[in-house]
C-alpha cells in the first residue's frame, strides 16, 4: 500500500524476513478475502502483479493510524522518518494523497 510492491519477489525481498510458504499463504488469504487481486504479468507471463481491490483501499484509515501509533510508541519503526513526518505534518492530506495515489495506480 505505501511501498508500491506488487510481485512476489518485491514482497519477499522486503527486510521483514519473511518465508516463502508464509509470504505464499498470506498473499492467497489476502486474495481469498479479496483484498488483493493477483493477475498475469503481460511482460512476463511467469510473473503475477498483485494489487489491492476497492476493500483493500479502504483499509487505507487503519494502517495510517496504524502508523501514527508506531511512530509514537515503537522507535523503531519500518517507515521512513520523512515518511511518517509528512504523515504526521498534515495526516488528512496524506491520507487524500495517498488514497489518489493508490485509485490511480
């Protein structure tokens, strides 16, 4: 949602350290609540390109306050400190920015 991944590989190589069949059965939960939709790359028909569905938008509230949370009580945080101070700054037009960004793309 705020990192732009949409593969596998993306996912994988993140830094959270997570396995294969972890990473494997959360992506087909998410896509099984229909949170995500996965489809075939046209580049690379191997590869899929996960995205977020209309539900998995309006999750879009949740995290951000999920991220001012941490910022203030977990310093060590995954987010970009320039992240979280535009977040914090003006966490309304974040969210408006964000929301665009995420309709659009």
């Amino acid at each position: 949602m705020f990192k732009n991944r949409k593969y596998y590989r993306e996912f994988l190589e993140a830094g959270e350290g997570i396995s294969t069949n972890i990473l494997a059965d959360r992506l087909l939960r998410l896509e099984t609540a229909e949170v995500i939709t996965k489809s075939q790359d046209p580049e690379h028909g191997k590869r899929y390109i996960y995205s977020l569905t209309g539900k998995g938008v309006a999750l879009l509230p949740i995290m951000v306050n999920m991220i001012v949370w941490a910022a203030k009580y977990d310093e060590e945080t995954g987010m970009p400190k320039e992240f979280i101070k535009k977040l914090l700054r003006n966490p309304a037009e974040f969210e408006a920015e964000m929301l665009a960004s995420l309709k659009n793309g």
